[in-house]
C-alpha cells in the first residue's frame, strides 16, 4: 500500500498547483476562480524512490453561501481519514485568514503528521512575512511556490520523513481494468459510483457539473475488482462557455481515450438525445466497449412494453452498431447495479477474447462460399483465407484476389457473421480486406 498525502486548506491558496506539481500532470483544474475543485482528486508521486499518492480536495469552507460547502467540508474530512500525512496550504500574500484558523483548529485534533506549507513565497520580503504563521499552532513551516517549484524539494524532504513506516508489499501490482462513467452532466454518474462503492466518494447534487474532474476509484466488491473512472459530464461545445468547463470536457474525452469499457450513463426522464449519440459515437471511434445504462428508471411511468419500446428507439439511433448491452437502472435505488457490473466485465473479457485461426477459417470461409462477395463490372473477389489480428481490440484481416473491389455493406456483412457466431456485444469490431 502507498502512502498517502492529502493537500488542504481554503479556496484558492495553490492546492492544485501543487498537486499537479506533484503528480507531474496537469491532472487537477487550475483556474484563477476559487472554488473550482470541489470532488477529491487523486494522483501518484514519487520523491527519493518512494512512490505515495496524493489527494487534492476541495477549498474548506465555512460560512459562505455556496450549495457546495458542507459537501467540500465532508469531502476534506473524509480525505484526512484516509490520508498518512496531511500537507495543510496557506497563502503568505493573505496572511493569516479566519478560514485558515477553522482549518488550524480541525487539524490540531488530528493524530497524523501535518505539514504547515506557505505557498507564494518567492523573494526574501515575503520570507519575513511567513513567520506569522507559527500562530496557527502547528509548529514549524515550510515555504515555497508552486508555480515556480521553489521550496518543494525540502517540502518533499520533510514528506517522506513523515511517512509512517509500513510493510514492503509481497507482490507486484496488478493493472487493474478501466472503466470509464461518462454521459451528459446531471445524468446521475456520480450518484452511480456512489451506490456502488457504498459510500459518498463524489460529491452529488441537484446542479449540472458538480464533478468537473475525472477521478480513480478501485472497485474491489462483489467479486469483480477494477477502477472506475468519474468524469465531468460532456456538454456540446456552443454550451462549454467557461474555461474551466472547457478543461472538464477535454479531461472527459481523455478518460474514454485510456479506459477499457466507457458505461454511457443517460436521462430516462430525458430520452436518448443527440448528446448522448456524440458521447456514444466518440467511445466507439476509440474503439472501447460500450455499454448503455438508462439512468432514473425509477422515475419514468410504466406502461405495457415501454422497456423494449425505449431499447428499440436507442437501437435504431445506434445503426449501424446495434449490438450494444442496454440496461435499466436506478442509482438512487440501487436497482440492476449489479447486473450493469456483470455486463460490463462480460463486455471488458469479450473485448480480448481470442479465435484461432482455424476455426475462424472453418465458420467464415464456410458463409463467404455461400455469400460472396457481389461481382463488379464482371469481376469476381474472391476470399481464401481470414484470421484475427493479434491487436489488444478485436480486428479481422479477410485476404481476397482484388480487395478494392470489396464495398463497406459486404464489410458489414461479415461483421455481423462473427457477432452472429462470437459474443461481442458493447465491443467495436475492425474489418480489413487485404491482397493475399
């Protein structure tokens, strides 16, 4: 097990500056506005040769009128109980603030190391002007700039004497599976992960955009072990008007790029709209598993066949890729959650299955005898031999006499023989024709 460092104080004081310093990522949004990270964000660091990971959370706040304060607060406090050591940021340009002693006073009463670090301290002046802080109570401190880097390596240093000793680990980490929470803001993704994991790991409002950051969270229950991936709800460019939204759909886009399976949470009380089309159509152009969950079922009035009638109205919006696991779920009563999981983990294994060449040979071959390819202008194709390509995504080599005679219908065609045959429901297929 890492060890873990949790970055707090309140708003805007450069948490996040220094967490993507740490990290070495421009992983957490930095904006100059305050309050702009509101869920935990994690990330891994490594400093002398020892790796630990590092929370940043949102700014701890009292008093104000933001609907997001008491879920901030939770959200520090919960990331203190999971943290080895705790880096508590002030800022030398304010002094010291009321919301830095309501900080002060929470962490006085924790047991764990706290590292009192002074950020924007970056000439000689303001050296002088850090010593004010030794009136928070908690000992010694350290300066630096997060923007510049100044001052974090003795920071670093003071970090890792911290860290509690703990036992080597007996084995090698294993790379978990992805799978990315992605839909339209407000579709309920993070209330999703939350009724899975048991726990308020996100932050969940009534507001669109609460999660404006893709977050890691290990799943390891009920027999299936993987990391899910929350990410920032994706709105249509002509929406995204703030920059910080701008970086949040960026930072969507690049979870679907490095997942495995992209679950496509949607609206029930909404429908499947175009959005939902656009966030469907990008997973399957990187080629990841997809599989549907109508969200809010729980909320939609029934009536005789509305579940098959709603699936088919989805299907037809997906042609030509239809062959998608669509499932009905309520994340607030947790209904056919775990039957979403098993589909995902079915769609993740169908996704690396292997066929041999053999019986590939024997099933396909067999069909193209019978349905070949049609004749253009008096010539025929013909195809003697396919096999799978040894790709970590599922793609199919079919070797023909004169493959540029080969449209894409009779592509389709063959793809629809091997999901007739193989189970590759959610999971995109290539099909490439090539001279023998």
């Amino acid at each position: 097990m890492n060890n873990i460092v949790a970055i707090v104080g309140r708003p805007n004081v450069g948490k996040s500056t220094l967490f993507n310093r740490l990290i070495q990522r421009r992983e957490a949004i930095v904006d100059s506005v305050s309050g702009v990270t509101r869920d935990r964000n994690y990330g891994k660091s490594e400093w002398n040769g020892k790796e630990f990971s590092v929370i940043d959370t949102g700014g701890y706040i009292r008093g104000s009128d933001d609907v997001f304060e008491s879920e901030i607060r939770k959200q520090v406090e919960l990331a203190i109980d999971e943290a080895d050591v705790i880096i508590f940021v002030v800022d030398v340009e304010e002094g010291i603030t009321p919301m830095d002693d309501a900080v002060a006073k929470l962490l006085r009463k924790v047991t764990k190391p706290v590292l009192l670090a002074v950020n924007k301290v970056d000439n000689s002046m303001r050296e002088k002007d850090a010593i004010e802080f030794y009136n928070l109570g908690l000992g010694e401190y350290f300066t630096f700039a997060s923007i510049s880097g100044s001052g974090t390596g003795d920071l670093l240093d003071a970090l890792i004497d911290a860290f509690p000793i703990k036992p080597l680990p007996t084995q090698e980490e294993i790379v978990l599976p992805r799978f990315a929470v992605v839909g339209r803001p407000n579709a309920g993704k993070s209330s999703f992960i939350n009724a899975l994991i048991g726990r308020d790991r996100y932050i969940v409002t009534d507001i669109a955009g609460t999660t404006r950051d893709s977050i890691d969270t290990k799943f390891d229950r009920f027999g299936f072990e993987f990391n899910l991936v929350d990410t920032a709800g994706i709105r249509r460019k002509a929406k995204v008007k703030e920059d910080l939204e701008f970086y949040s759909v960026m930072r969507s886009v690049r979870a679907i790029e490095h997942s495995d399976v992209c679950l496509l949470i949607i609206d029930a009380t909404r429908g499947f709209e175009g959005q939902d089309q656009s966030i469907f159509w990008l997973a399957e152009k990187n080629r990841k598993g997809v599989v549907i969950l109508v969200n809010k079922w729980d909320l939609v009035e029934k009536e005789t066949m509305s579940t098959r009638d709603y699936e088919v109205k989805i299907r037809e919006q997906l042609q030509p890729f239809t062959d998608v696991p669509i499932l009905f779920v309520s994340a607030l009563t947790k209904q056919r959650l775990l039957k979403a999981l098993e589909a995902t983990v079915k769609v993740y294994e169908d996704r690396s299955q292997r066929i041999s060449t053999s019986k590939f040979n024997d099933y396909m071959l067999k069909i193209i005898e019978n349905h070949p390819p049609p004749a253009l202008k008096g010539k025929f194709v013909k195809i003697k031999y396919c096999m799978q390509l040894p790709t970590p995504t599922p793609q199919f080599v079919f070797f023909a006499n004169m493959p540029q005679y080969v449209k894409e219908a009779y592509k389709r065609f063959l793809e629809n023989k091997i999901r007739e045959h193989w189970d590759f429901s959610g999971v995109p297929i290539d099909i490439y024709i090539r001279e023998k």
